[in-house]
C-alpha cells in the first residue's frame, strides 16, 4: 500500500463517517491518526455531544469490532478482561473473555471506575495484551481504545493519573456544533438514524497494512531537532513540574508522520509538528498551581511554539 493509498483509505472513511457525523473534520482525522499508529483517544467533553455516536461510526466504517462499557466506581478489573469459569459440562475451568477482546472499545467515563480498575486497561493499551490468572492473551488487531470522561462533574471520580494519560495518544474535545451544524444535525435525524444504514468501506487487513506503510514517511534530522526542542521546553519551564516523556516525544512524531501523509506529503515538516503538538502533548503536562488556574496546557504549548525556532526550509519540503 502506498502513501497515496494510505491518504485515499482515510478520505474514503472520513466521508463515510460523514454520513453519520456532521463537522467534526479535525476530530475525525485524530481517531483516524490515532487508529493507524495503533494510538488511543482520549475524549473529554460534556454529555451528548456525539461521543459514543462517532465512536460507532468510527467502527462500523472499518468494519471493526465494537464493544462500549460503562465505567463505574463498582467496576472490577475481571470485568474488562474476563474471568476462568468452572464448566460443569467438561469438567474443567474455560475462559470467558472480558469486552476488551474486541478492536474498537469505547470506555465511557473512564474516570468513575477506581484506580485499580483503571490501572488494568495500562498493560493492554501499551502491550495489547491482557494477564489473566498468570496467563498472557493477545488482543485483537487492530486495537484501539476511546475513552471518555466529562471535565465538569468531579463528584465520584477519580482522576486519570499521569502514567494513564500518558498511554493516550491524543486528549481532544468533541466540542458544540454551530448552528448550521446544528440546524443539518436535526434535518438528519428527524425521520431516521443514518448509524443503522451505514455500510463498511475499509477491512481490517487494509488498517493492518496502514500500520506497517506511515513510519517509513520521511522525517529529516532538523525536523526531529524541532520535535525535540518543543519537548525539552516542556521540561524546562517553571510552570511546569513534569514534563514530556520520552513515549510522549515518539507519540509525536508518529502523529505528525501520519498526518503528513492525510495532507499528501512523503515526508514531515515543521507544520505537522506542530499540528500534532496540543492534541499529543497538553495532556502530558503536569502543571504548577498557577498556570493550571490561569494559562492551561493548551495555552502553554502554543507559548512553547512561538518561542521556538523553526528550521529553515531543507530542499525535501519543496520538492
């Protein structure tokens, strides 16, 4: 599969989901980004907003397997992976899998379920693998979580900690539609839902494929030296007390490879860069008690970019 393929497959399936999902262009290209670098999404928005809608739209164009739980503070970790189970008929313990065996799981609310219970999904987001009873099963490929989790209600959550969030690829907000939007959003589902008539586009096979074609996009040393200035000044600001991890840095330049090729291009400039850099980087930040009252990460990681000096163009961007 080539590049051009590659940025065919993602146009085809955007305008599938489009069937479904008005607007929402940018987020779309993020799951679609996050799906082909085998990355997990991070939703954060208030209810009704269209998060579990777009998830299944996700799945059904691709033809992914799709499973949402609800997460809950009663929510055990045996929940999610699955439990051995004596079958009196065989006379011998089977195993039932959990709903993480699936390729598309929407976590909604992640952040009611407890630590333990949170801490479980770390090893198949990061491994896709899951241990049960001192036994490793592989998950399905491809694998992707979307969680969800509302930023207005704190009551009974518990908040994602830093080595969670660090799993997620991108933390993006679905965001209110505008009134146009919303005036199409009502014409659209006024006599019928548009999820129960959409077709699949795209297998499995060719998101498989997809994985293995975007790291061999192009990426020059002065573009990496940019990536890593943006990600050593998160480490070296006041406002911050713990900044970009190494796993962080890669998710980057995964993001930006990808997205050079969704934009038609065989190799990443500083543009991609920075692109990816709010949706892949602000949630990694720990923040210091006044900048997370004041500036916010967002705010902070647009500040690190205009302070940052842009390589000049190389002969491969222009070629």
């Amino acid at each position: 599969m080539s590049f051009q393929e590659v940025k065919l497959l993602a146009e085809q399936v955007k305008r599938n989901i489009g069937e479904v999902i008005i607007g929402k262009e940018e987020v779309i290209d993020l799951l679609l980004i996050g799906l082909i670098t085998s990355g997990h999404v991070l939703l954060e928005d208030v209810p009704g907003t269209g998060k579990t809608m777009l998830a299944k739209s996700f799945a059904k164009s691709i033809s992914l397997s799709f499973k949402r739980i609800q997460f809950t503070p009663d929510l055990l970790p045996s929940d999610l992976s699955g439990i051995y189970f004596y079958n009196q008929k065989v006379g011998d313990f089977q195993f039932r899998p959990g709903p993480i065996f699936t390729n598309l799981l929407l976590a909604d609310e992640i952040n009611r379920a407890t630590p333990r219970t949170q801490s479980s999904l770390l090893e198949c987001m990061e491994e896709k693998q899951v241990s049960v009873d001192g036994e490793t099963k592989l998950l399905d490929r491809p694998f992707m979580v979307i969680a969800t989790q509302n930023p207005v209600e704190h009551q009974g959550t518990f908040p994602l900690p830093e080595a969670q969030l660090d799993r997620f690829l991108f933390k993006i907000k679905m965001g209110y539609p505008s009134t146009d939007e919303g005036l199409a959003l009502l014409k659209r589902f006024k006599d019928q839902d548009p999820l129960s008539t959409l077709q699949p586009i795209a297998g499995n096979e060719e998101i498989e494929v997809a994985q293995q074609v975007y790291s061999s996009v192009r990426v020059e040393d002065d573009v990496l030296n940019y990536l890593l200035a943006i990600v050593e000044a998160t480490r070296k600001r006041e406002d911050i007390s713990i900044g970009v991890s190494p796993r962080g840095s890669q998710a980057l330049l995964r993001a930006a490879q990808v997205h050079a090729i969704l934009r038609g291009r065989d190799f990443v400039t500083p543009d991609d860069i920075k692109a990816m850099a709010k949706p892949v980087l602000a949630h990694r930040l720990s923040l210091r008690g006044i900048a997370r009252a004041h500036s916010g990460a967002d705010a902070i990681i647009d500040e690190i970019i205009r302070q940052t000096i842009v390589p000049a163009e190389a002969d491969v961007w222009i070629r």
